[in-house]
C-alpha cells in the first residue's frame, strides 16, 4: 500500500493534527521498511545465485583442469610408447625374450588399433579409461623389453629398499587382504644379489592377477551370466570369456576394447612364462635398472585389471 493511498484513507477520516501526522509517519515508516526487506532478500536471493554460479564455475575449472592433466598424461604414455618403440625397433633382433617381444609389438599394434576403431566415437567413460591405460601398459612392455637388452633408463634406478617397498596396496585390498600379502612377498623377491628374484617375483606376481580376475569373475558367474560362452577343456569359462563377463558388467560392449584387455592379459602372461620356463637367455641376474622395470609392468598391470574388474 502506498503512502499516497494511506493518506488519502486518513483523510476520510476525521483526525486532528497531531493524528494525521502520526499516521502519516506511521506509514512511511512501514513503506520504509517494506522497501528495506524487499531489498534484503533481494541481496539475499543475489548472494544465493552469485555462490551457484561461482560454484559452477570453480566446478567447471577444476573439471576442465582435471580434463587437461588426463589428457596431458594420456598423450605423454602415447609419445613414451611410440618413442620406446622406436628404441625397440633401432635395434637388432636378439635371441632372450623372443616370444615377448612379439607379444609387445602385438600389444602395441592392437592399442593403436583400438584408437583407430574408436576415434570419433563417443564411448563410456569406463571404457574410456581402460583405452587410456593401454597406452601405458603397451608402453612399459615396451620399455621393459628395452631394459632387458641393457636400454633402460638408469638414471631413474630406485634404490633396492625402494625397489622391494609396498605399493599397489589400495588396489589390491579391493580383492582381499591375502592379495596384498602376496603382492608384499614378491616385492620381497626384488634383489640384484637373488640370482632368482626375476622368477620367484613372476611366479607369485602371476597368482596375483589370476585371483584378481578369478575373484571379480568367478566360473559360475561368467557361466550364468552367458551359459553359452567360450570355455576350456575343462569346461571352465576361459580368461576371454571372463574378460567379456567383466566389461559388460561396467557396461562396455566394443569388441575392440575386449581384444585390447585380452592382449594386454597375454602380454604380462606371457612375460611371467617367458621367466618360469627359463627362456631368458640370462645368468639369472638383473640389474636394478632391469628389476624395476619388470615391477613397473606389473604394477601397471595390476592397476589395469582394478580398473576392469572393480565397478
């Protein structure tokens, strides 16, 4: 109500003096501070939508900062790969790891495949994610192959405490505590004083990805879930086929990405057959240099599979 409407109520009623000017202060005294709360919560309304916007925005930074590092990172193991190919491919072909060196080549030809297929598709973030890491397995593969012929990068050599500390532990207690223990002894294994740490590190490396995959896929679920898969002789369903069970469980369907996830498993596979069977070619002992590259492919390899298997 104005204070011209107030007024002109007043008016109609007989007052003195003194009561129309009271009423009339009265009035504009109310007016006052109606006009004042309005602009309260009008300051209040615009402090409200001033925050969410600032929200917004700090959200949208933080996110687009995130974005940048990923992809920073992404193309980094991609130039680390192809750069590491190329030291692999400068020199000749020797005679220790044969069988693994087919495999890291296949291992990069199939993530460079899988780009290709995938480029300009739009794809779950999760299979997103599992694309992006096969980069950095196919690229320490490939370094660790270099290192076994003497092409590593000494100057990044941890020390041999270093060497045998923990890690990968978060990973790993998403399976079980036993698989952190298990993991913990093979790092023990790390010494270039162990004429045999390469092979006893492989064989308990190995039984832990295996219970990684076994644990997130066991046989009767693979087999519910798809009763017509692929299995073995035994009539077991096979590692592809759990790795199938997987994938669709984080909603993936992009047979790409299924062949990407089974080469990688045959790459590290095979390197742990390469040292059980003692087709090494080497008297036994590793350099550190040589020690902490066969860690870093497992440990890549182990985040790889978290990744596949926990949803």
């Amino acid at each position: 109500m104005s204070v011209v409407t107030v007024i002109l109520k007043i008016m109609i009623r007989k007052m003195t003096p003194a009561q129309f000017k009271a009423a009339v202060n009265k009035a504009q005294r109310q007016q006052k501070q109606a006009i004042e709360n309005y602009n309260r919560e009008a300051r209040r309304h615009n402090a409200a939508i001033k925050k969410a916007v600032n929200d917004y925005n700090r959200e949208v930074r933080t996110y687009n900062a995130k974005a940048r590092a990923h992809n920073a990172q992404v193309e980094n193991q991609r130039r680390r790969l192809n750069q590491e190919v190329r030291r692999l491919n400068s020199r000749p072909v020797g005679t220790t790891f044969v069988t693994y060196r087919l495999s890291v080549e296949t291992l990069a030809r199939t993530y460079a495949a899988t780009e290709e297929r995938l480029a300009g598709r739009t794809i779950a973030q999760a299979g997103r994610e599992l694309v992006d890491r096969g980069s950095e397995e196919a690229a320490n593969s490939a370094y660790l192959l270099n290192a076994m012929d003497g092409d590593g990068a000494v100057e990044d050599d941890p020390t041999e405490d270093e060497l045998r500390g923990p890690s990968m532990q978060t990973e790993l207690a998403a399976f079980g505590h036993d698989l952190v223990d298990r993991w913990t002894g093979a790092l023990f294994s790390l010494s270039p004083r162990n004429p045999d740490a390469a092979r006893h590190f492989c064989t308990s490396a190995r039984e832990v990805l295996i219970a990684m995959i076994d644990g997130a896929a066991p046989d009767s679920s693979v087999a519910e879930a798809d009763p017509s898969c692929d299995r073995t002789e035994r009539g077991v369903p096979t590692r592809r086929a759990k790795v199938g069970f997987l994938l669709r469980r984080k909603g993936i369907d992009e047979e790409s990405i299924e062949d990407l996830v089974e080469e990688d498993m045959d790459n590290v596979l095979g390197l742990f057959r390469e040292f059980d069977n003692g087709t090494h070619g080497h008297a036994g002992r590793f350099t550190i240099t040589q020690l902490s590259a066969l860690r870093i492919r497992v440990e890549s390899a182990i985040g790889f599979i978290h990744a596949l298997c926990v949803v």
